[in-house]
C-alpha cells in the first residue's frame, strides 16, 4: 500500500482517496466489470482516477518504455 500511504501523506484531508473500486456496465447484450485503483476527489469536486501498474520505466533516448514484472 505504498502509494495510497504517499497520497495520503501528500494530499492535504481536503482530498477524498478511494482505493479498489469496484465498478459495472450493463447493456442488452452483456455485462462488462471493472477495478479503478484509486479515485481522487478534490476539495472542488474534481476527480481523479488512477490505474497503477507494477513495473519500471526505463528512458531509452526520447522514448519511455513500462517494462512491466
């Protein structure tokens, strides 16, 4: 939980942090499901939604590349 720890500590306790939410779509033909990691919510009603993913970047000249484990 190390990122949540670092938005906690680093947004002030105006911001709202929700972690892991869970989130549906249903239409006539099917049923889709989801997870956002961690949804923001400012103090003037802006969000945020991060989907984090385990790996590195790695800088290569101009380019940025996710090596991902």
């Amino acid at each position: 939980m190390r990122t949540l720890d670092r938005l906690r500590q680093g947004l002030s306790d105006q911001y709202v942090i929700y972690h892991g939410v869970h989130w549906a779509k249903a239409t006539e033909s099917a049923s889709v499901y989801g997870e956002i990691d961690f949804i923001i919510l400012s103090p003037y009603g802006q969000l945020l939604a991060i989907e984090q993913k385990d790996g590195h970047v790695v800088i290569d000249g101009d380019d940025l590349l996710a090596r991902y484990k």
